[in-house]
C-alpha cells in the first residue's frame, strides 16, 4: 500500500521525534525511569505517549481504507488529516499541560478522522 505507506513514515517520523525528546529531557534531567517528578519530562512522557496511542489503530484504519480500494484522494485526505491532527496535538501539549487551541485542534482531527475511516469502513463492507 503506497499511499498509508506515507503516512506510516511520517507517524514514526513524528514519533522518534517525540522519543528524542523523551531522551533529551531524561538526559538534562539524569533520570532513568518514569519523571522522577521533572514536570517537564512528565509532559514529554504524555506527550509521546499520546502519539503511541492513537497512531497505531489510525495507521491500520487507514492501511484498510486504501486496501479496500478507496479514491486516493481520500486515502491522502485521511492521511493529511490524521498526521496533522497528531502534530497539533503534539504542539499543544507540548508547551501546556492545560487545555489549548492546538491540542483541541488536534485530538478533534484525529478522532473526527479515526470515526470517519471507522464509518467508511462498515459502509464498504455492508455494499
């Protein structure tokens, strides 16, 4: 699949970004493992772990979504949308551990996403 292939690079690409961060912080911080309470590094954690959390169902939603012969350019749509959705999120979180447009932004794209390739899917398989 060439098209969610895409996509799955750029959601691990995001991901070891999120990791390198993890590790920075861990490093200026000389912890080994959880926070060691480092608010800072806390947030770092959640923050990569949001990612970890939801990429992997969205990446095979939208792997089942071109299988299942989908227009590309919805394919893309999805894949635009999800990786954007996850990036905002990522900003978001990033620089507050309230609530911020970025990261209302960004949970609202990958869940609206995650529903809509859900939804596409059970459409398909009942035609």
């Amino acid at each position: 699949m060439h098209i969610s292939g895409i996509y799955a690079a750029l959601g691990t690409l995001l991901v070891l970004v999120l990791t390198f961060r993890v590790i920075r912080r861990r490093f200026s911080s000389r912890t080994g493992i959880g926070d060691g309470g480092d608010r800072e590094l806390a947030r770092c954690i959640r923050v990569h772990a949001n990612a970890v959390e939801y990429l992997p169902l969205a990446l095979i939603l939208l792997f089942l979504v071109e299988w299942n012969q989908t227009q590309p350019l919805l394919v893309h749509g999805f894949g635009i949308t999800l990786i954007v959705g996850r990036i905002l999120h990522a900003i978001g979180l990033s620089r507050s551990a309230g609530s911020s447009p970025a990261r209302l932004i960004g949970m609202l794209l990958t869940l609206l996403t995650m529903l809509g390739m859900a939804l596409l899917l059970l459409w398909q398989s009942i035609i």
